[in-house]
C-alpha cells in the first residue's frame, strides 16, 4: 500500500504524524527554524510571495515551518472524527506566543466599538482582565452572567441585540463549572452571535466544541497541549478557512503575539503524547477527587466527576473524561489551606496547569489576585479555594503527599 492511500484513524496516530512535513534534509523531526527571515531568490518572487500568489515563507513574525506545523496538528486534532455534510471538518488554527495573545487576536479580530460579549461568570483571571480592563475603554462591553441558566443567557441575547460574542470557558478556571456548548451554541446561532470557546481545561482529547457548531476554539496551548511546561503559547482555530488566512490571520500579524520556533517545536513533541498523558491525568485526577471528598479535613470539592458537583451531567454529557482540574476548600479555611500548600512535599506550589508534574495553588492570591475579592467570591473563588491540577505522577506517591500535608 502507498503511503499516500493509507488512511490514519486514531487519535493518537494523529497527534503523533499529523501536521508533519517530509523535511529536506531527512531529519526525522522537523529542525527548528531560527531564522527571523527569509530569502527570495528575485524581487519578482518577493512580489509574489508578498501577494501571496506563490507560498513561501517571508518573515518569522508571519510565519515559519515550526508555527505550520504546530498549527497544522491542532488543526487535525480538534477536528478529530467530526464530519459535517458528509466531509471531514477541516479546521484552521493560528498559533501565537500565549493563550492570552490568541484570546486577544480572537476579540480584536471579531468586535468593533459597540459590540458586547456575554460571557460566563468563571473565566481565566486574564481573560476577565482583558475584557472588563482593555476592550472596555474601546467601548466594548461585556455582560458575564451565570450560563448555566438557559433561561438567563436567552433573555440576556434577546435583551442585547449587540451581543456579537458568545465566550465561554468549559470546564472553568478555577471552579470547574462546566457550561453546556451545545445548548448554549444552539441559542447564540439563533441571535446570529458568533460562538467562541477555551478549550484550554479539556484539550480536544476530551471535548470537541465544534461538534457543537461553534466557531472558534481558544487554547492556551502553555497547558496540557504542550504538556511539559516546557513553553508558554497559545491559539485560535476557525472553521472558516478564508477568513482565518485573513482576517485572523492578518490580526495576529499586527498585534504580534506571534510563538517562537524553538516553543513551536516544543509544543509539536509535547501533543504527540496528548492521549497517553490525559488518559493517565484523568485517571489520578478520578482517585484523588474521591479521596479529598472523604478526607475529614476538607470542606468541599469541586470536580465534576463527583455526582455532587452541580455540573457533572453536562460535564459527562460533552466530555470523554471529567478532566485533570480541581479546586477545594479545607474546613480550616484560608490559614488551614496556607499551611496545606506549605507542607506539600511532592507537588509543586506553582500557578498554571497541564504539567506532568502535580501543580497546585491559591486563586486568590494567585492567578485571581487582579479580580475584585467582591466579584471572586460571587464567582466562588473564596479566600480557602486550592487549584490543583493533577499530575501523571504515581496517584500513591499523589495521595501520600497530600494527606501528610493535610494532617
Ligand atoms: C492559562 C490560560 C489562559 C491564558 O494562557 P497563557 O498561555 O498563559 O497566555 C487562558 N485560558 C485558560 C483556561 C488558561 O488556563
């Protein structure tokens, strides 16, 4: 059989060969281009390339073979299995230097002055930031309400005809309240709201938003697409090809939060063991959910995979796994969780997510600290609130640090 005729169905052949190019030179992986520009061998081909009547690469702020093959491999990956109309979804992304950077393009790339965004009350510390800080003074508002309602989102749409932007974050940070994308999509569609979703927490190992129709995904791919720490990047992927090439494209290019090679290529190695590591994340994360929620110490546990968590039905309903985060409460409150984070022996007290490595930390003085303490607790990011996001270490090794550091 050519290789051209066989056909690649897994989840895992795809993170692992998609997106990749034979390179000229036989190396197996592609080599990192550290090269801020590119050589044209006439000015008649400068011209063409710059029209984009010949492809090629012309500056690394624009593009490069690391970005393309990053973006490529996202691209196949959250289209993965999904077919509209009889024809595998084909999917654009465009990668930049942060999640923040790809967020950023994805609001400046959609809204004008006058525009709002109804978004979630839980969101990433720096998303609210941008939206309630930065797009605010272009006169862009933003109207955050709790999505969980139906009822509330639709009257909210029907109220606002200059809602243009649907956000929402599911699973969110840090409370892990799932919001449900296909409901809420369905309702967005018929206000003909356009419908953007951060993937980040999920990966599109466990959930695939554009089965829902939606027409954005947003990665902080810093997190488990990298799945190292070992970069920080981010991206935005489009269904609609033109205006990816274009307008996204085009506002990434003058916002220039573009990635770097060397992150580029990280992020490439670190997505082809994307199945392996969630599947070994999920599985601690199931453990260590269950033996929190038992342990006297604590108060509260807020991971969707418990029957208790208010969301675990349409966590179940749009995701293959109820994830790798979770967030809880001690019943000693702030001071008792200061001395919980200060006796951890193995994980590591350290923002972010997604790492091999067992991350936890304090919202509240963390990633949340620009958040006014009103909005925090209204969103319940209570003073006591920890963030962990569990590793792929040995769940006994997991367990024993943290009831030694519990007790
Ligand atoms: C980290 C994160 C971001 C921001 O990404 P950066 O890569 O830090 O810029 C956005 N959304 C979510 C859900 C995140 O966890």
């Amino acid at each position: 059989m050519s290789k051209s005729s066989f056909k690649i169905k897994g989840f895992s052949s795809t993170a692992v060969h998609a997106g990749h190019n034979t390179e000229s030179n036989h190396a197996h992986l592609t080599p990192v281009y550290a090269s801020s520009t590119y050589v044209f061998d006439t000015a008649e081909q400068g011209m063409e390339r710059f029209s984009g009547k010949q492809d090629g690469f012309i500056y690394s702020r624009w593009g490069n073979p690391n970005f393309d093959e990053a973006e490529r491999k996202i691209g196949a990956l959250e289209s993965f299995g999904i077919v509209e109309n009889g024809e595998p979804l084909q999917l654009k992304a465009v990668l930049h230097g942060s999640g923040m950077a790809a967020i950023s393009t994805l609001m400046f790339g959609n809204l004008n002055a006058g525009d709002k965004v109804l978004t979630h009350y839980s969101l990433y510390g720096g998303t609210q930031e941008l939206l309630t800080r930065i797009l605010n003074k272009m006169n862009i508002e933003v109207i955050i309400a709790d999505l969980r309602d139906l009822n509330l989102a639709e009257e909210k749409m029907k109220q606002n005809p200059q809602i243009k932007l649907l956000y929402i974050e599911t699973p969110a940070n840090p409370t892990i309240q799932c919001v449900d994308i296909g409901e809420l999509s369905k309702l967005a569609k018929s206000h003909n709201i356009t419908v953007a979703c951060d993937n980040t927490f999920a990966t599109p190992y466990l959930q695939h938003p554009f089965k829902y129709n939606v027409d954005y995904v947003v990665h902080s791919t810093t997190k488990f697409l990298n799945g190292h720490g070992t970069a920080v990047g981010g991206a935005i992927v489009g269904r609609d090809l033109e205006k990816m090439s274009t307008v996204f494209e085009k506002t990434k290019r003058l916002l220039g939060g573009s990635s770097s090679p060397f992150d580029a290529f990280m992020l490439v190695q670190g997505m082809k063991t994307l199945e392996v590591r969630m599947e070994r994340h999920c599985s601690n994360a199931e453990k260590v959910a269950e033996f929190l929620n038992n342990h006297p110490q604590i108060a509260k546990v807020n991971y969707p995979g418990l029957t208790t968590h208010p969301d675990h039905k349409v966590a179940l309903k749009q995701m293959k796994h109820p994830g790798p985060m979770m967030s809880f409460e001690l019943k000693g409150g702030l001071e008792a969780g200061k001395k919980f984070i200060d006796g951890l022996k193995m994980c590591v007290r350290a923002v972010s997510l997604g790492t091999c490595d067992t991350l936890v930390s304090h919202p509240a003085s963390m990633t949340h600290y620009g958040v006014p303490e009103a909005d925090r607790i209204r969103y319940g990011i209570t003073n006591g609130l920890i963030r962990m996001s569990v590793g792929i270490e040995d769940v006994n090794d997991i367990m024993a640090d943290l009831d030694q550091a519990l007790s």
